[in-house]
C-alpha cells in the first residue's frame, strides 16, 4: 500500500502511451485505485471535489479567452497582418519569415490560442515563403514555432491554469510573462538574420518592382490600420488589469468582447460566424474541462495515498545528496521530456500539482516557476512525435511539404526555446520586475 501511487502514476502512464484517451485514463486509474486505498468511501469524496473544481471562479477565463481567440481568428486580422508585414519587411533578407514572428508575436497577444494562430499562418504564410524561394526548413519551422508564442505571451490560458493550480494571482502572472516572452522573439529574429546572411538562398528577398509598387506614405498608413486591432485588443485586455478596472478573469470578458467588437468592424461579422465560433469555444473548453474532472479525481487518490510524500521524499533526498539546483534541473528536464509525448493541459493537470508546491518549499520564487514551466511547455508543441504545431502545420501546409521538412525545420527553435528558458532561469529578475513594478507584488 505503501508504494500504491507509484503503481496508480505506472498505470497511468502505460495507457496514456497505449493510446487511452486522456480523461478516461484518468478517470479509470483514479476509480481503481481509489476503491483500493479507500473502499467505497471514495465515492463520497469524489463529487465534493469535481464541485470544488467546477465552482472556481478563476477558471472562467479559459471559455473567454477561447472565444476571443477564435473570433479574432475568423475576423481576418491575421491575413492582413502578415500581407503588410511582408511588404515592412521586404528590404531585409528573411524579412518575410521575420514578419511572421512578428505576427505570431502579435497573434499570441491577441488571441492566446497556438492552434488557432498555427493553422492561419500554415494557410497563409507558408504557401508565401516557398512561392518567393524560401528554403522548405525554413518556412514550415518559422511558422510552427511563431504559432507558439501565443503559449507564453499574455493572455495565455495555460498561464491561467497554471495560476489557479499553483495559487499565483494570474495578473502576476500575464505580467511575469511578457519579458521571456520578449526574449524568444528576439531569439527567433536573430537566428533568421544570421541564418540568412549565412545562407542566403534560403530566403530571397522580394522583388523590387514589388516593393517600389507600395509609396512610403500608403505603406505607413497600412502599417497603422492593421497594427490598430491587435494593439487595441492588448490593450483592452492588459490595460483593464494594469488599471485595476477588471481581475484577469473580467478582462477575459472585456477581450471577448473587443474581438467581437474588431469582427464587426472588419466587416466578417453575421450570425453564421458567431454561431461557428460559440460552438468552437464549446468543444475547446469542454476538451479542457473534462480532461480538469480526470486530473482532479486523479490527484484526490494520488495525494489521498501518499504520492505527494513519496514524490517529496524521493526529491528531498536528491536535494540532501546533490542540492536543491540539481532537483530543479531534473524537474525541469521531465518536464521538457514529457513534453515530447503529452499535450500541455495534461502536464498542467497531471504533474504540476505534484511537483510545484515541494519546489516552492524548496525556497523556489512561485511566479518565476511559473513562468519557467510555461516556457518549457511551450516546447511540447514542437517536439516530435505528439507536438500539436506540427500536426496542425501538416494539416494545412501544401502538398509538397513533407513530415521530414517539419521535423528538421523546429530543431533550430527548439533550441533557441531551450536557451530561452535557460536566460529566464539564470536571470529570475526577468519574471519578476515587471509584476513588482506594476503590482508592488
């Protein structure tokens, strides 16, 4: 009995592997176990605790938030984003494939949704890049990892998640986010103007007669027109926390309606889309909340148990051995490594319960950890086999882009999300300063 969790997590993880589906696999071992370490006593437990899930207010960003991304994604924002800062771009060499971080910077600050922002830029950018000879590399891993942004820069839902689940305000959090976040554009634009002055074949730069076609003051004028809608909505979104007018789950309301409000405004707006995208929001957070149900009757047998004190152990007598940076280096390894075979709801739900309050008893700073494993999840979606962009990237990239091309164009930005994250632990003062500054927290 004394080792029951070990073999509750051992089961769990063979039928996530087998291919289970994620919430029956929790819901299943989490039954089977509970009757084990409990009786039928279990069962009386179980609905108090769902409840307790279900009546959290903070939660409630997660449906606005969606709803925000998805509308946006249908108002066409993202089409005239990346047209405009194609042509912004041009003069330099790998301009377009900058323009796209850049959009996927901006989309990310928008929307918060990788898939959403993902399956645009594959639809738009790609076909783009390769028809002005960029090299297939190139092009596929630009976009996958700009489509990923949305993960870290703010507002993010896993940001909300993480908040509720380790006890942060998720105001600090948005803030805390938004420098690392800052760091991997640049790391991704760097690596694209050194990549192509290096190689440049990869990325021709456009043609002239294209460029000279735009005159400088129509072209500033375009700039500010599509710039407008996204830097309104961020806005909309983070000034109404900064000002204490709204929490971060009010202002997920406020960016609902703002992305609404920038739909109608673009003309896109009818009945059709509206119902398109409610019944979207529907599926996302009901995939999101369902698989929330699994992990919290899973945690209530893991930690019902024992497992918090058996993981805690095992941590605190590496720490004893090897110091509390050692365990931190592990846990951040796990982390990226279940990454390759877990989506980031199910680590958020699964692992981070157990493992962030013994780090934080650790004298681990809780928002700077946060911000740290929003940044290393952020790398599921890129690394093989069950990363999401990839998949939505294939999904839509065109025929001649192959599996293979995907593959070998994220190794460089998995890379460079591992020297982001590297420079956010190394220098906490990235997270922190910001929200101390605006929050006095």
């Amino acid at each position: 009995m004394e080792y029951l969790p070990g073999w509750m997590f051992l089961a769990m993880s063979i039928l996530l592997m087998a291919g289970f589906p994620v919430t029956f696999t929790l819901m299943g071992t989490a039954l089977i176990f509970g009757l084990i370490g409990f009786g039928w006593n279990f069962f009386n437990l179980l609905p108090l605790r769902i409840w307790g899930v279900m009546n959290n207010t903070t939660l409630l960003a997660v449906p606005l938030f969606v709803f925000m991304g998805v509308m946006l994604e249908r108002s066409g924002l993202a089409e005239e984003l990346l047209d405009t800062m194609g042509f912004l771009f041009g003069k330099i060499r790998g301009g377009l494939a900058i323009s796209v971080v850049v959009v996927g910077a901006l989309l990310g600050a928008s929307t918060g949704i990788v898939g959403a922002t993902v399956v645009t830029m594959g639809l738009i950018a790609v076909p783009t890049m390769l028809r002005r000879g960029y090299q297939k590399e190139l092009a596929t891993g630009t976009v996958a990892a700009s489509g990923t942004l949305g993960q870290i820069i703010p507002p993010s839902v896993v940001l909300v998640l993480l908040g509720d689940i380790v006890g942060v305000p998720v105001g600090d959090l948005f803030m805390g986010a938004v420098m690392p976040g800052m760091i991997l554009v640049g790391l991704y634009v760097s690596y694209i103007l050194v990549t192509c002055i290096i190689k440049p074949e990869w990325a021709p730069l456009i043609p002239k007669e294209e460029m000279d076609a735009l005159k400088s003051g129509e072209m500033a004028k375009k700039v500010f027109m599509v710039l407008l809608p996204p830097l309104f909505l961020m806005v909309a979104v983070l000034g109404s926390i900064f000002a204490g007018i709204a929490s971060p789950t009010e202002s997920a309301a406020v960016g609902a309606v703002g992305a609404t409000i920038l739909t109608v405004l673009n003309k896109k707006f009818n009945m059709k889309i509206l119902r398109e995208v409610a019944h979207s929001t529907m599926q996302l957070t009901s995939m999101v909340f369902i698989i929330l149900v699994g992990a919290a009757a899973f945690g209530l047998v893991f930690r019902g148990t024992g497992g918090d004190h058996l993981v805690r152990g095992f941590l605190e007598s590496m720490a004893h051995l090897h110091g509390k940076w050692f365990v931190f280096a592990v846990v951040m390894g796990l982390i990226f490594v279940i990454g390759f075979f877990l989506d980031f709801i199910e680590i958020t739900f699964i692992h981070i319960p157990v493992l962030a309050p013994i780090m934080i008893q650790f004298g681990f700073d809780p928002l700077w950890f946060c911000i740290l494993i929003a940044v290393n999840l952020q790398t599921s979606f890129l690394t093989p086999p069950f990363g999401f962009s990839l998949f939505y990237l294939k999904a839509v990239a065109p025929p001649e882009i192959s599996t293979g091309h995907i593959y070998r164009g994220i190794i460089p930005f998995v890379i460079l999300q591992m020297i982001g994250l590297a420079i956010t632990a190394f220098f906490p003062i990235l997270s922190t300063w910001l929200p101390r500054v605006v929050f006095g927290s």
